[in-house]
C-alpha cells in the first residue's frame, strides 16, 4: 500500500492578473522519483514554492504529510528545496554550508556529504562568492542528497555542472535513493538526461497539468511515421496526431499511441518509417506550438 506524501486539489496561484498555477490537481506518493517537466514559465518553480511553504495558495486544497506546508515546522522540517539560483550568505564557504545544515535536516548524512565533496571536486574552504557556478551548483546537490529529506525538491540545480559531473550526480542520487528511499521531485530541461531515473512524470504547460501518468506508460507511448505524404496521412487517418512535419511531397508524423505487429507490418508494406519518440521529444510535442497548422502553412507555401 502507498502512502501520500502530498496532494493538491484545485490548487491556484495568481500573481495579480496572471494564473501561475490554475486549479490543479495531482498527489506525490511516498518512495518514488517524480519528473516535474514543462517549458519554462509554465509554474513548475510556483508548484514546488507552496509545496514547500515558500508561497500561500490563492485557491484550492494542498496538503504535505496531512497538513498545509507554510507555517508548519513539523512539515518543513521533513522538506529540502534546492533551487537553480541556489542563495547562500557569500561570506561562507561551502564547510560553513554543510557545517549549518544538520540544523535544518534532520537525517543529514555527513559522511555522505564528505564522499560527494570528493567525487564532486569541491574546494570546502573557498567563499561562496568565490566559486564558479558549477561549484555553486555542486554544493546544492550536495545539500539536497546528504540531507535525505523524507521530500526533497532539485529545481535545475544541476544545470551548472558539466556532463560528467551531472552524471556522477544522477548516478549518487540512484544509489543513495535505493538504500535510502525518498521521495524526490527533478525539475530540468535535460529531459533525455534524467529520463532512466523517473518512476512518475507530471507535465505542466501554462499553469495546467497535461500529463500525471508512470513513467513506463509514457515511454515509447507515441510513435513518429515518415514517408510519402499522401500514405502518411492516410495510415493516420483518424489517430490522434500530436505533431507534423512536412518537406516537399514527405511527411513526418508523430501519433498519441503505440501501433500493434499488424499495424507495424501495414506500415513496412506500404514503405513506411516507424521510429520510437524520445521523452524530450514527446513534450515538445506537446507542449510546443501548433506544429499541424505550421507544418500545413508550410506545404503550402
């Protein structure tokens, strides 16, 4: 049996006129990585802000281990939000950093926190106002790992790392997550990148969720088909289209669904591309721009 370690109900954020957050739904459940995915803007940072108690809703119902999150020290404590433009007083260094943190978390792990020190290159005596911005970036990811936080949140964190020290960060976070379990929310554009971690993916555009499912029932659950244009369209023929390309008399095609054996051997027959569609690839899709109207425009330009 699961448990809920948070859900929102009709959950709205405004900023004067603009609706950050528009009357979701959606619920974290203990014990798994969750993928909060979506352009930028579209109030993924404002729905981990009240999760965490930053922000007080302006609608709706939301709850974190059974009570509101803002005000409650029993919650927050339990809570670890490291954001991209991560603050620290810059006259600290990075030991004074870990040094204050066990007064926030309550599982933190200093032996851990002093192996991802090492494996991240980290100088722990250099001012904060001192470091690059992939260190700035390590010594969040440090914090927000070695604090085992029962709800932890990375909102692009990572973003200033390189690719091999994002992964050494991706491969700590699997490791530490299978003895320790938690439950953790990554907010990123590097999609493809953390698409193997993800147990769950919510996707939000303008404010509304327009995907809360697993993320095995995601993957591979849309399906590009390339060829002549007129064979294109007519195998598609009333399937949910979710993207179109077009170049001449080709066409490229991308359908909400996966195709079973008889339909793959229709396609190869009438001389049919059929290839998987990434993660990253089936949120442009979705939340990109009206791709079936640009593509027609184009064809008939």
């Amino acid at each position: 049996m699961t448990t809920t370690v948070a859900r929102a109900t009709g959950l709205t954020k405004r900023y004067g006129s603009f609706t950050a957050v528009d009357a979701v739904d959606f619920s974290l459940e203990e014990h798994r990585i969750y993928g909060l995915l979506g352009r930028n803007g579209a109030g993924k940072t404002t729905i981990m802000q009240l999760l965490t108690g930053q922000l007080f809703p302006n609608g709706g119902e939301l709850e974190v281990f059974g009570r509101p999150p803002a005000e409650h020290a029993d919650v927050l404590r339990r809570l670890c939000f490291i954001a991209e433009s991560q603050r620290y007083p810059e006259d600290f260094t990075p030991a004074h950093v870990f040094t204050a943190a066990p007064w926030f978390f309550e599982n933190w792990d200093a032996g851990f926190a002093e192996r991802l020190v090492a494996d991240f290159r980290l100088p722990l005596k250099r001012r904060i106002k001192k470091l690059s911005r992939g260190q700035l970036s390590a010594v969040g990811v440090i914090v927000g790992l070695a604090s085992r936080a029962q709800l932890t949140f990375f909102d692009e964190p990572y973003l200033g790392l390189d690719a091999v020290v994002r992964h050494i960060f991706y491969d700590r976070l699997l490791e530490d997550y299978a003895e320790h379990p938690r439950t953790i929310v990554l907010s990123t554009h590097l999609i493809d990148e953390v698409a193997n971690l993800l147990e769950h993916i919510i996707l939000i555009d303008q404010g509304r969720i327009l995907l809360d499912r697993d993320a095995e029932e995601v993957r591979g659950s849309a399906t590009t088909i390339a060829g002549a244009r007129s064979v294109v369209e007519q195998f598609v023929a009333d399937r949910p289209v979710i993207g179109r390309e077009a170049l001449g008399g080709l066409s490229s095609v991308t359908i909400d669904g996966r195709l079973d054996q008889p339909e793959r051997v229709r396609a190869a027959e009438l001389g049919l591309e059929l290839a998987p569609v990434s993660l990253q690839q089936l949120i442009v899709h979705l939340t990109g721009t009206d791709l079936a109207g640009t593509a027609e425009q184009e064809a008939a330009a």
